[in-house]
C-alpha cells in the first residue's frame, strides 16, 4: 500500500481527512499515532498526516483543493 495517514481517534481534522480520502476512493493504511512511541514522538502535534511511500504529502488541515493538487503530483 502506497498511502498511508497517521491520524487519531479524538482528532476532528483527521476525521475530516479520512472522509476526504474515502470521498476520493483513495486506498491506505491507517496508523494510530498514539499507538506507537516512534510515530508519537515524530507526528504527535501534527496529525493528520498523509504519506505516499514514506514521504509526507500533507499535514494538519486538509482541503479539497490541497489533496487534489498534491495526489495529481505523484
């Protein structure tokens, strides 16, 4: 799997991002930023956080326009 989104359960932004992606069909691994020291100490303050093979693509706030643009680059 390419995607994958670190985000967390109490997170409104990473739920509005899980809708976005789902919206466009994208398929991805889910990891639970609090669930992992490695990811917590790395992504704790910014989740969401949108990977495509280890490379971040997004964080924080995610808009149509910014997911659109960034998956038309890769």
């Amino acid at each position: 799997m390419d995607y994958t989104l670190i985000s967390r359960k109490t997170c409104h932004l990473c739920q509005e991002a899980e809708a976005m992606l789902a919206e466009k069909g994208l398929v991805y691994l889910r990891l639970e930023v609090d669930e992992d020291e490695n990811l917590k100490k790395q992504y704790t303050f910014r989740v969401p956080v949108l990977l495509k093979s280890g490379k971040v693509l997004l964080e924080g706030k995610f808009t149509e326009e910014r997911l659109a643009k960034k998956l038309l680059e890769v």
